[in-house]
C-alpha cells in the first residue's frame, strides 16, 4: 500500500524555467510533507516543508504547494540550475507517530543548461 | 565530521550469513532512524530510537532484523541468515529529537550502507 506516491520516475527542463514535481498521498492523517533531495551515493537532504494548515511555503527558489483536498503537493523550483539535478523524494509524517517518514518513490530531475 | 556517518559504506555477503550495520549519528542528537532503500523505490522506515529506546520498531520487516543504541548515540542494525532479498541501502538518520511539532524536526541523513546479499 504505497500511501506516498510520485507518479513520474523523471523529469528533464531546460536551464531557467520552471520544474514542477508532483506527489500525492492516500493517508488523510499525514499533518506534515517534505521534499528531500538526493544526489548518487549521498544521503537525502532536507530541501523543504510544509504543515497541512498552510496551502503554501516558500524558500527562496522553493516552493511547496499542499492542496489539501486533492491530497496532492508539488515543489516548484524557478528558475532551475543545472546543480538541481538530482532525485527528488516527497515524503510525510502524522503526529503520533514519532518521527517516521512515508516516503515516496522519488522523480529524478535533469536540468540541461 | 559534522554529519551522519555509516559504515561500512559496501558489505557484500554470502545468503544466510550475519551483517552489522553502524551508525554514528550527529552529535547531541537524541533521536536516530533506519530506513532501507530498494532500487527505484524510496526509503523505507525501518526503525526510530529516542535515547536508548526503540520508539517505534514497526518497519523491521522480521525478526531476523534487529537494531540497539545501549548508550544513546551509535546504533547497530543487525542482520541474521540474511537473503538476497535484504539488498538495498541502509540509511541512517539523526535528529535533535526534542521541541516543537511532530515532523519538524529535520532528519538528516548518512550516505548509507548498501548491502548486496550473493
């Protein structure tokens, strides 16, 4: 039961536009969603996050989107570098239960200059 | 260093032998997780301590996996009679561990362990 899930395993944008990574989840009691990025033979990094009370966060090039009744999220990143290169994973938490993560299957980005 | 180490960073192993994973986590921080990574797929929670103690263990897949942190900072993942099933990458995460809403508290990961089991 894959209850995050990100249905595109890839996405290629030219250098300076716009990329757009969609999620969506099944689990009504997730109250909080990351984005995480990795590079080969690293671990995940935290890029940014999102609580269920707000519909949108940004971080400078970052910004995530929740649309709550659709259950589904993205992480727009504008304009795109070639160093945004790498798998992005969405992942979500609920309250009660710790710190464990749900992660999803990850879309790999690939920014062409 | 400053971040998550694991080691080792490769274990190759025959089927039906016993693996030990180590973490060493950022210092200071109380909380410690386990995740595994199967190729295509993304990390799967395996196992959370705060302190010494397994918080939640509902990710270990079966009692042949095992994981202790005796005195609170370096954790071992253990592996009995392991099966090529087992291969992926072991990834190991700390956090502080402490304040504010569940799931702000930011992990951060290692480079993992990959395990492929011949």
């Amino acid at each position: 039961d894959q209850q995050v899930k990100q249905n595109s395993p890839s996405l290629s944008v030219q250098e300076g536009r716009i990329s757009i990574l969609n999620c969506d989840y099944t689990n009504s009691m997730f109250d909080y969603f990351l984005w995480y990025k990795k590079y080969p033979a690293e671990g995940p990094t935290f890029l940014i996050s999102i609580s269920s009370i707000k519909d949108k966060n940004e971080d400078g090039r970052f910004t995530v989107f929740l649309n709550k009744s659709a259950k589904h999220l993205s992480l727009h990143i504008v304009p795109s570098q070639p160093g945004d290169s790498a798998v992005y994973f969405c992942a979500a938490s609920w309250g009660n239960q710790g710190g464990k993560l749900i992660f999803g299957q990850g879309t790999e980005l690939s920014v062409k200059p | 260093g400053a971040g998550v180490s694991q080691t080792p960073s490769n274990k190759v192993t025959e089927k039906g032998k016993y693996v030990e994973l180590r973490c060493d986590p950022i210092s200071g921080h109380t909380a410690l997780y386990w995740y595994r990574q199967s190729l295509g797929q993304g990390p799967e929670f395996l196992i959370y301590f705060q302190g010494t103690g397994a918080a939640d263990d509902s990710g270990l897949p079966n009692d042949r996996f095992f994981a202790v942190r005796p005195e609170g900072s370096v954790s071992t993942l253990k592996i009995q009679r392991t099966e090529r099933g087992d291969s992926a990458v072991y990834l190991c995460a700390s956090s502080f561990g402490a304040g504010g809403p569940i799931g702000t508290d930011t992990q951060y990961f290692g480079p993992g362990t990959r395990l492929t089991v011949l």
